[in-house]
C-alpha cells in the first residue's frame, strides 16, 4: 500500500472525525442548509455539468444529462428536506410487560454514523453522488468522495464546486483511479458507500472488512425483461428501446436482455426499428446519441457481438440512416437486437452495460424463472403485461433489487421509493426514509423503572427462591 497516499487520506478523515466529535451531531437546520447547498451548486453549475460530461463521454446528449444529471437529482433532495423532521423524530415502542406498568419506556433514536467514505462510477458520475448525497447528509454525516477517473472532467468540476460550497469536514472529494481507491478502502470510515462494478465491490468489502466498516454496495447485473400477456408490443418495444439507448445502455438499470414469445417476436423487433428511427434518425453525428465511454469499453462490447456472432447469433443493428460506424471520431456503437442467442454466448452471462440487445424466446413461464434463477440476482426485473396471474407467478419465483412494471428503470425515479440491490446486484439502499436510515445508527434506548420499583426486579436476582419458571412464564406470555 501506497503510505503517502494512505497518510494523504487518512489526515482528512481524521479532521474530520475530530470536528465531529467536538460540534457533536449536526442541528436540523444545519443538515437542511448543506441539501440547500446542494440543491443550489447543481443548479447554479447546470451548464458546466452537462458540458464536462459530454466531453468526458466525447458524446454525451446534453439534454439527456440535464435530466439525468441534474434534474433528476433534485425531488431527492427536497424529499429529504421536507422529511428530516419526520425522519429524525424519536421512535416509541412497546415495553415489556411488567416494566410497561411502572414508567419503563423504549424507543429508537437515529443518529448520524460519522465519516462517510464513497466511491463513484463514470456512467453518471454526477447523478450517482449528489442522489447518495441527499440521504447521507439528511443523516447527519460528513462525506470523502471519491469519483471515478474515467470522467476525469466531471471529477474535477465536483470536486472544484464542492470545495467551493462545503467545508473539508463536510464533504471533501480526493482525486484518483484504483491505486487512490484501494487505499481509500483501507480507511476507517464510519460506512463506505461503493458503486460500480461486482468484481471491484468484492475486493472494496474484503478491504472494509479489515476494520470492520460497514458498506452500501451498488452495483449491477442483467435485469431482465419479460414481455408478457396483454400489453401492447410494440408500446413496450418503444419503452425497451427508450431505457436501453439512454446513455447508451451505459446504466446500472438498463434491460439487459428480454424474453418475448416467439408469436410476438416480429412485432417486438418492429417495435423496437420504429422507435430508433423516432428517436435517433441518424446516430453517428447526432448529438443526443450517446457514445461509449472509451476504447476498452467499446472493444469489449464488440468482443460480445463477435462472440455472439460465431456461436450462431443473428445481429440486426438499428441504423435509420445506414450510417458506417468503422471509421468515426468517437466510440459509437448502433443499437443492436441479438437474436438466436444461447447460454454458450458471453453476451448472456456478462453485464452488457452497452445498447446491445439480447432476445430470448420463451413458451413456458417456467423457462423465464429457470433462467432468471440460474443467474446472479438482478438489480432490476422488468414485466410487461396486464395478466395479474401471470405477473405473480414471474415476480413471486424471482428476486432481484426492484421491479417495474410496464416500463424499464422507472423504480429508480420514484423519489418516496429506496433504491439499491439484493446479493450480487448490491446491499442497503439510499433514496427515502430507508436512504436516510442505512446512513444511520438506529440506536435502541430502554429507560428502566425508577428506584421506587425496585423490588420488582429481585426476583430476577439472585439468590433465587421458590418457582423462578413460574415468574418468568408470566413475564414471557
Ligand atoms: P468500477 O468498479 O470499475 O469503478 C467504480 C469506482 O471504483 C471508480 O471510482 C474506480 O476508480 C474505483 N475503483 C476501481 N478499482 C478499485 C479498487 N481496487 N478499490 C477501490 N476502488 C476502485 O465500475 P465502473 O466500470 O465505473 O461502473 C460500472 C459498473 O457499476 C457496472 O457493473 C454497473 O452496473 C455498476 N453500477 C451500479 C450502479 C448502482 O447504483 N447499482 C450505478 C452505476 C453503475
């Protein structure tokens, strides 16, 4: 391990931890002014957000970013002051019995955790710190973030404009790749909040092991779509195809692959043409058609159509304008429906995180659950269909972080709905009063009987006379 880097880092959080404990934890109106904070550095630095992430992207739809990037972000953080008072309140629960009788009283408290470290990825490196944000400073927690270098631009514009607004000891962001990030993980956070990719979260949660600090881990998976009984086709191919091209399919929640009934096969590729050719008549010079990220990435996702290809996959990409995409000044990749695929394609085990689109055929409801089962669990599980048998049977044998139901990413928008993953696709959540809530220590308060009573408590002591079950049987009915 790098000591200069670790000794770099831990003197920030160290800062941090000793602020903390002698301010104590912070007011309500001090939590609602950093979200005020907040809320008012991403509006204010609309533009240059959605300017950096195009160039960080080389194309990245400006509009597109606005939402995501910006817009998006903001009912969390209201929600979450609207809420703190609520949210903050004292818990009452029920005493035991006899104690309930003679002034006993329980309850639960939320207090902040302390220093928060997190760790962003590229895809919206904006959105998927400011949205945490809300929740762990709702909390009452302090923050080092660490962005990813991928988007080197919106990394040092964060870290610029939230230097600017907060103190070190409220959020402070440290720049870097995996070196900065490995160390970073050795740090005694309070709580390490992780997204990105399983294979990175593996070795952050062995590393936050070590000292015992709790995680969030966002990450990903194929969340799968299923085309059932009852909705129109070609309206889903169009809701498909929206999710999948947004950023490019560069997100955690995109449909990673969708099951349709071989009847219907022809309409849902239909489907999905005309809403490309809506969306995106030409896609090359088109700015609102956003590329891949960089080169490894655009090889990577060309490695699982060729592999595809020479197992026996049909690739149908979806040029409105015919463009030819071999020599072009960005990472551009159409977007693609793979058809014919099998369990021997790399495209069906590993997380596509691109605008290809695998389609498995299926007759029996029973295939779909096998194979959803057969996989890692997913982040999200999407279901097209009005058949309400049909919808429990798919949603009752699955498990995955989310579901949303005639539509694809929708439950991530859902401001008063918590957000994460189960298993490999993630654990714990942000987003709402869970949000607030896995930032927090929800500690457990029993104020005993007063002296007065004593005496009710001898027969629990030693020396023990007489029937001591009968006592406890009538204390534990
Ligand atoms: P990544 O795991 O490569 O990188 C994410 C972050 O981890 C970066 O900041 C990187 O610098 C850091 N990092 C890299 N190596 C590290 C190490 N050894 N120790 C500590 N930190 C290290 O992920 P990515 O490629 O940026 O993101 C794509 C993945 O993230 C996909 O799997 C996607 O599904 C997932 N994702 C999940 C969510 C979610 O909210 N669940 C959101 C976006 C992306």
């Amino acid at each position: 391990m790098d000591n200069e880097i670790y000794n770099d880092l831990n003197k920030i959080l160290e800062n941090q931890k000793s602020f903390f404990k002698k301010e104590g934890p912070p007011d309500l109106a001090l939590r609602a002014d950093r979200l005020n904070r907040l809320k008012d550095l991403i509006i204010e630095n609309r533009y240059k957000i959605v300017d950096a992430l195009n160039e960080d992207f080389g194309v990245r739809s400006k509009s597109a970013s606005m939402a995501s990037d910006v817009y998006t972000i903001i009912p969390a953080i209201n929600h979450a002051i609207k809420n703190l008072k609520k949210w903050t309140k004292r818990v009452n629960r029920k005493t035991n019995f006899p104690f309930n009788l003679t002034g006993g009283k329980s309850y639960i408290e939320y207090e902040p955790l302390g220093s928060v470290g997190m760790i962003s990825p590229w895809n919206f490196p904006i959105y998927l710190t400011f949205a945490p944000l809300a929740s762990i400073f709702a909390a009452g927690n302090q923050v080092i973030h660490k962005p990813s270098e991928l988007t080197p631009l919106c990394a040092q514009l964060m870290k610029d404009i939230c230097d600017k607004n907060f103190d070190e000891h409220e959020f402070a962001t440290v720049l870097g790749g995996p070196e900065v990030g490995s160390v970073f993980t050795t740090l005694n956070f309070d709580h390490l909040l992780y997204t990105g990719s399983g294979r990175v979260g593996k070795m952050v949660m062995a590393s936050a092991a070590q000292n015992l600090v709790p995680v969030t881990l966002e990450l990903g998976g194929k969340s799968p779509v299923i085309i059932g009984n009852g909705f129109d086709v070609k309206i889903a191919a169009k809701r498909v195809m929206f999710g999948k091209t947004l950023n490019a399919g560069q997100i955690c929640l995109a449909p990673d692959y969708v099951f349709v009934k071989p009847e219907v096969q022809e309409t849902f590729i239909e489907g999905c043409k005309e809403a490309i050719n809506e969306f995106f008549p030409d896609l090359l010079n088109n700015n609102d058609y956003t590329s891949i990220i960089n080169k490894n990435h655009y090889d990577r996702l060309n490695h699982l159509l060729d592999d595809a290809r020479n197992k026996g996959a049909k690739i149908i990409e979806l040029k409105p304008s015919d463009e030819n995409f071999i020599n072009q000044e960005h990472h551009k990749i159409p977007p693609t429906l793979v058809l014919n695929v099998n369990l021997d394609m790399d495209i069906m085990h590993q997380e596509i995180f691109g605008p290809l689109l695998p389609i498995v055929n299926y007759n029996e409801l029973s295939e779909i659950t096998n194979h959803i089962n057969s996989q890692d669990k997913p982040l999200g599980l999407y279901y097209f269909g009005t058949d309400k048998n049909e919808q429990n049977y798919l949603l009752k044998r699955t498990s995955s972080g989310g579901v949303t139901v005639n539509n694809v990413i929708g439950h991530l928008q859902q401001t008063d709905l918590p957000f994460g993953g189960v298993g490999p696709s993630g654990e714990g959540r942000y987003d709402a009063f869970e949000g607030f809530k896995n930032f927090s220590n929800e500690r457990t308060y029993y104020k005993d009987i007063s002296e007065r009573f004593d005496g009710l408590l001898a027969g629990i002591r030693p020396p023990y006379k007489g029937n001591i079950e009968k006592l406890l049987k009538s204390i534990a009915k």
